[in-house]
C-alpha cells in the first residue's frame, strides 16, 4: 500500500480532538520539550503525519523538516495554516534522507512500533544518528508494553469501550508482534505494531552510536519508574 496503514480513510480523520494527544495541554508540553532539546536549532520529525507537534514547534521558531510515508497524511498538514511552510520528505523513515544535519531528531506517539521488525526499528536509529549533528539529539515516545494487563493465558487487552465502537490490542509475547484493532458498524481495522522495551530501544540506540540522556515518564519530565506506562527517552550524538 502506497500510504502505508495511513491512506485516505485513516487521515480523513486522524486529527481527533476529542484524542487527548490533540488537546492543547499535551501538545504545548511536548512542544515544550521538543524546543527545549533543540536549542534553536533545526529539528527533522520522523513521520511527520497531519502536523500535530511540527506546526506549534515551527511557531516557536524551530525549523522542522519532515519525513512521512503516507501522501493522504501530507495532505492534511498542507491544508493547515502554515502547512506548504514545512518541508516533508516522502519516504520511509527507516531509510528516507533530507540534506544537512539537525539539532534534533523525534518520533512521537508510539511511532516506532509502527516499524514491525528488529531490523526496521535499528535502523530508523541509525537513519536518525545519520541526521544528527554532533550534540544533536534524538527523542522517542512510546508506550510500555501492556503484558502486565494480560491475564493468564489471554492474548488481547481493550482499550476502547464506545456503544457503537470497541478496540483492543493483540500481543504475540513469542515475537514481540502486536495489533491495535478496531471494531465498530461496518468496520473492522487492524494495524500491525512490534512492541519494544526501553532497554531494547538503548541498545538499538548505542548501534547507532548515540548515548541516553534522558528518560521520562511524560513530556512534564517526571522520573520513568516501574509503574509507567510510556516513556519519553533522549539520545544524545556525542560532540
């Protein structure tokens, strides 16, 4: 598929607000952040998708190159006040390059389990550490698998119960291969994800030649502990 699971269909109406990743609070805080680590310096966003974090930090003043596979999710950030203003590369971010070298480098909102194999997620480590600038950084959000929810011998956890609209992920603890899946009057949607640990993202991060900075439980920067659900963690290229 061209767009990849982001055709038309999903990016008619990926910018939800009643998402709390749209509400104004959760955007401002990790625009906060974001401009924070980059320091004035020029950021590159792997999958750029409608715009949701690339249009308030290029507000800021931040310079924000994309990089997005799905030409229906572009669309969107185009049709937006300041969208023609940021450039995107078409690509997979595993691989796609831009010209010159970044401040900073993120991928957001469990983004790189979107990657479903070891392989792809190295290398879209590799292909960030290749953006950055020496004492550039490279920021990754993601959720913590859910395993600890997963009665014994099941294989599935909601997380969505609407009356007319149900969702639940699938986990294949043997592969580390997930689905988030979605049920509703005529619909049924599946999107194929790998889970990966914060530990697993380390090591792919020290292939790659970067070295951990930070590690947060949110974009408020609170401690990451056993009890968190997601992560905000930093890589730093060494100067």
């Amino acid at each position: 598929m061209e767009d990849g699971y982001f055709g038309e269909s999903v990016a008619a109406d990926y910018d939800d607000p009643g998402s709390a990743e749209f509400h104004p609070e959760v955007v401002g805080a990790t625009v906060d952040v974001l401009a924070d680590l980059a320091a004035g310096g020029p950021a590159l966003e792997f999958a750029i998708g409608t715009g949701r974090i690339a249009l308030p930090l290029a507000a800021r003043g931040v310079p924000v190159h994309g990089i997005e596979l799905s030409r229906a999710m572009v669309a969107r950030l185009r049709a937006k006040p300041g969208g023609d203003d940021i450039p995107v590369t078409i690509g997979d971010m595993t691989s796609a390059r831009v010209e010159g070298s970044f401040a900073l480098g993120y991928l957001v909102f469990n983004t790189i389990m979107n990657l479903t194999t070891q392989a792809a997620q190295v290398a879209c480590f590799r292909n960030a550490a290749a953006h950055l600038a020496p004492g550039g950084r490279f920021v990754v959000e993601v959720g913590v698998p859910g395993l600890r929810l997963l009665p014994p011998g099941q294989t599935m956890v909601p997380f969505l119960d609407e009356p007319d609209r149900w969702a639940f992920d699938r986990y294949d603890t043997a592969t580390q291969a997930m689905s988030s899946n979605y049920v509703g009057p005529g619909e049924f949607r599946s999107i194929p994800f790998r889970y990966v640990w914060p530990a697993e993202l380390d090591l792919m991060a020290e292939l790659a030649g970067l070295r951990p900075l930070h590690r947060w439980d949110d974009w408020d920067r609170r401690p990451f502990t056993s009890e968190s659900t997601k992560h905000v963690s930093v890589w730093e290229r060494p100067a």
